[in-house]
C-alpha cells in the first residue's frame, strides 16, 4: 500500500507545480488525449470517471493545458477516434486500448507525428510507446491467494472464476495458483471463465453450487463477478462458503469490506485510477522530464483496516 500511496501522492504534487513551456506562441492550448474504452462495465467505468478527474485535475492547474476525453464502443471507433484526436493537434496520447493490434496502427501514426504515446493496462502489439502504465497482474494472483488463504486459515476447498482468455488472465491465474500451492492443506476444485461479467459469475456459482457439496472459498478474480456468484450463494441459501474474494476495488465490495461483511473480508486492489497516472506521466513527457519506461501500479490487499483509503464514494466503480 506505500508504494501505491507513494506513487500517486508524488504525481499528485508534480501536476501541482508550475508547468512551462506548453502554451504555443499563438496562444492556443496544448492538448492532451485521452483515449479510453466505453463504460462497458464496472472497471472501465471508474476508467472513464478517473479520465474526467485527471481533466479537471489537469486544466485546472494549468490553464494552458486541454485534455480531451474520448471514449469508444470497440477498437474500429477507437481507431477513429484516435485519429480525429490527431486532428485536433494533440501533442500527447494516453490509450487504454480495446484490442493490441488494430490499435497499434494508429498509435504507429502518432508516434510518425511525434505524439507522446502512453499506454495503460494493456499493451500495443509493438513496443512503440514512451510510457507503458500497467498493474501487476502477477501480483494481482499472488494477493488474491494470499486473501484466500488468509481467509481459510491455510485449509479448505476453493473455486476459482477466471477471467476472458488473453495475457492478463493468464498472468493472474498462474500467479494464483503458484501462491495457493504455498498451502497444501488448499484444494482447489474447479477454474472455468466467468469472463469478469456478473451475470456469468452469477450463472458459474450457480453451476459450482449445483456440482460441489462443499466449498469453502471463491476465487471471482473481478469484483463484478463477485457481485454476480455473492447474489447466486445468498439465494442458495447454503452456508458453507466461508468467503469471496474478487479484485479491482470497486466501490462496492470495497464497502463491504470496511462494513466488515461476513462473507468478504478481503479485496485486492487493480485500480482505474491508472488511466490519471497515464494522464500525468503524459505531463512528464511534455514537460520534457526523464521518466521511467514502465511504471507498475502494485495490487494490494484490501482489509477491513485499510479499506477507508480505497474507498471513492463518487465513483461510478
């Protein structure tokens, strides 16, 4: 959690203190884009809410700075909007792509234009970009084991609600499943999809209920799919899970947590907010500041002691 702190304590300071040399001499402002997914979902909903922080943030400390939020439905529109991005005379790109390769085309122009390119969460197809924002998603496994295990006291049978097939899942599935092998006395009984979707985490616990006797301890991996499988166990009416664990710190399941709910006494942060850490690395880079290439947002766990610091009431997510 310090290094969490740390990071966007020392950003926050940064876009505070005078910013020179962005205005042109014309006087128009120098414009930042933000290109992001549509609020398809909880997490990209706290995605869109943090890019329209991190604008008012921006412009309101500098007022010769104008951030353009863009959000789009899939990867064709996002290409489209990059471009009318490029337009507008951007000087910096921050780009939470929908998809690596249809993007990467586009972020390929920006550079040819020498736009300051900043990606966040998932990457481009090509190793283009000056900054690459992502969260640990090793770290993100290895915490909800932990939780887990913490949870059960080192013993017990567990299911595990994985997420759409791609990198990121496989990182946090084998991290997972290497920090649950810690504790033999841990059995786990079944890993499918539940495509970090509610209604499919709904439908998987379901499933699990009906093939499982005895669980112990649930693994959703997404707090939106834990939102989904808590509803299927409470209308089950069984007493048997002893908790939920998911990810991302939702508002939500993070209030859970800090209310102190029997049945979700951990959370483990990926944290939307990153998308205002790309916003302010694109400062660095404009400011012509000598910044890391990659920049990890560590997961952490949520307990019922620090919840408070994660919690954002006006969120969306």
């Amino acid at each position: 959690m310090m290094k969490q702190t740390f990071l966007f304590a020392a950003l926050a300071v940064f876009s505070s203190l005078f910013f020179c040399g962005c205005g042109d001499a014309s006087g128009e402002k120098t414009k930042i884009g933000i290109s992001i997914p549509a609020a398809d979902h909880g997490w990209t909903g706290g995605c869109v809410y943090w890019a329209n922080q991190a604008k008012k943030s921006i412009e309101k400390a500098h007022p010769d700075l104008e951030v353009i939020v863009s959000t789009a439905r899939d990867a064709a529109e996002q290409v489209d909007k990059v471009e009318n991005l490029m337009v507008q005379g951007i000087k910096a790109l921050v780009i939470l792509p929908h998809e690596p390769g249809p993007l990467t085309g586009v972020c390929e122009q920006a550079r040819a234009k020498e736009i300051k390119l900043i990606t966040v969460d998932r990457g481009l197809s090509k190793d283009i970009a000056d900054v690459v924002v992502a969260g640990d998603n090793p770290g993100f496994g290895r915490a909800g084991a932990a939780a887990i295990a913490r949870a059960l006291n080192g013993k017990g049978d567990i299911v595990m609600m994985e997420g759409i097939p791609c990198v990121v899942n496989s990182d946090r599935v084998n991290a997972f499943r290497a920090e649950i092998a810690k504790y033999p006395d841990i059995r786990i009984l079944d890993s499918q999809s539940a495509g970090w979707d509610t209604a499919k985490g709904l439908k998987l616990m379901e499933n699990f209920l009906q093939k499982y006797p005895k669980i112990d301890a649930v693994w959703t991996g997404d707090d939106d799919v834990l939102l989904g499988a808590l509803k299927a166990y409470e209308e089950s009416k069984r007493r048997d899970v002893k908790a939920f664990v998911g990810g991302a710190g939702a508002k939500l399941v993070v209030k859970m947590v800090l209310d102190r709910h029997p049945l979700v006494p951990f959370d483990v942060t990926y944290p939307p907010r990153m998308v205002e850490v790309g916003a302010q690395m694109a400062l660095k880079l404009l400011a012509q500041e000598i910044t890391p290439k990659k920049q990890i947002v560590p997961a952490e766990i949520i307990d019922p002691a620090n919840a408070q610091k994660y919690y954002f009431p006006d969120s969306v997510f």
